[in-house]
C-alpha cells in the first residue's frame, strides 16, 4: 500500500500524540546549583533525574533556545524573559526551603517597583510549540522573605514576596504556607500557580504561549483584591519573583486520541 505525503503528516503527527513531554527551567544566580528531579508538575519520563535548564544572573532580558526536555533531550522549545531587575540566591528564605526544594526555591529572578502599591512588570514567552496543542504550565514564585514579621532581617517594604502571574487575561498570585523554611510541600496557589493553555499560532515563531510576572498589589489599582502573603504595611510588595517554570504537553485522553484515529484511518481510504 502507498501512503501520500498527507497521509504520512497525519500519522506522524498521530504518534506524537503519545508522549508527554516536560520542559523545566530554573532560574539562578552564580553561587546557586541548578534543581534535578521532580517538582509539582507530573514526570514520568524524568523521574528523580529530572533535566533543568539553568538561566543563570538573570537581568533585563534573558533567553535559551532548544531547551532539554526532563530526560536532557533537545527540544524545538525557545523561551524569553524581558523586564527582570536581577536575581538573588540565599539559603536563609522564608520560602520553601524543606523537603529537597532547597536548590529548586533558594533562588530566583525579581521584578522590582518603585514602592509596595506600584506593579512592575516582566513579560515572557515559550515559542516553539505545537500551534493548537495544549500545555499546563507551572510557575514557582515565592521570594525571600514571606512573613509580615522581621523575622530573618526582612526589610520594610520587602516582607511579603509572593508573585502574581497573567496568562491570557487570567490571573493568579503564589501565597505562603506560614512557615519559615517552608512545610517540605508544593502546593498550588501557594509554592506555584498552574495555568492549562492552548498554544497560539505564531507564524514563524510556532505555537506560542505569552505571560506577565508582577508583583502582588491588592485593592484599587492594584492586580489582586487580597495578599495572599500580605507585607508588613498590608500592601503588597514592591518584589515579585519567579523562581522556576514547568511546561508540560498535555497528552489527549483516549476518546481524543481514537478521533485523531479514526480521522488518519479516513484519510488513508480516502487517498486510496
């Protein structure tokens, strides 16, 4: 039997459909090492070895291209982070620090206001990806100093250094789990936020997915109604940090995957 070039495209694409890839960044500055295992997110293929990209002293823009999947394999994936201050690594944080995410959560890239009522913003994006193709994307954002105390020397104006997130209008800010060191877990809407998102097309660029980091600013005029990890002024913070990213392809369920079937199954009779 002779397959047509569509007919291949429709299988090739068909087989993809079985593997669920996970791409990992972590951001770092220079005295920090880079994360290996599993996160939040689901990793069957890297397991306890996990690959992590490292962004290393991350300042105003920075960006990686063919990004390594969890098992170290190159991907088509590129990433941009554009509009962060700078990166700070310290063993002593408020954040999650327990359970084996020392490496993961010491260290991350901020963005800076002015004061704990202004938002700043960095903007970043995944390209490369599948055009249509859905991905659920895990961001890690806790800072330095969560408490509303002076616990840990936090300065004024710093306490309170969870993160605020924006994918496609949708927002979502990172809390704390009120304990210095952390609880030895990640937990959704408190370590991370997950967003499950459909790749835009972006012409040459592929599958593109774009999101803002901000700092987290309540009431009027701010991004949220309530601090999840209020500062000691009650504020806000004038920081939002972003410590680590998962990108997970979403594998279709079954019934999804017997439609793309039966549509290849289709075309093959009908190419004959």
């Amino acid at each position: 039997m002779k397959f047509s070039l569509p007919s291949v495209l429709a299988l090739a694409a068909l087989s993809n459909l079985a593997s669920g890839t996970v791409v990992n960044i972590d951001f770092n500055s220079s005295t920090s090492a880079t994360y290996v295992g599993q996160a939040a997110a689901p990793d069957i293929a890297g397991g306890a070895t996990a690959t992590w990209n490292p962004l290393l002293n991350v300042a105003g823009t920075a960006s990686s291209t063919n990004l390594n999947d969890s098992t170290g394999a190159a991907t088509a994936v590129d990433f941009t982070l554009t509009g962060i201050t700078g990166s700070i690594s310290n063993a002593t944080s408020e954040s999650e620090l327990a359970g084996g995410y020392l490496s993961l959560m010491r260290d991350f890239v901020y963005v800076d206001s002015a004061n704990s009522t202004t938002i700043a913003t960095a903007t970043g994006s995944f390209s490369g990806l599948v055009v249509g193709a859905t991905y659920d994307i895990y961001f890690y954002g806790q800072g330095q100093f969560m408490s509303t105390s002076t616990t840990n020397g936090s300065p004024a104006g710093f306490r309170g250094q969870n993160s605020y997130f924006e994918v496609n209008g949708t927002g979502k800010q990172t809390g704390w789990d009120g304990t210095v060191g952390g609880n030895g877990t990640l937990a959704e809407n408190i370590e991370f936020v997950k967003f499950t998102v459909i790749a835009a097309d972006g012409g040459a660029l592929g599958g593109v997915i774009n999101f803002d980091l901000e700092n987290v600013v309540p009431g009027s005029g701010g991004n949220v109604t309530t601090d999840n990890a209020p500062s000691n002024t009650g504020l806000g913070a004038r920081r939002g940090a972003i410590n680590a990213i998962q990108l997970v392809y979403v594998v279709p369920e079954p019934s999804s995957a017997l439609l793309g079937l039966l549509g290849a199954v289709g075309l093959l009779r009908r190419r004959r």
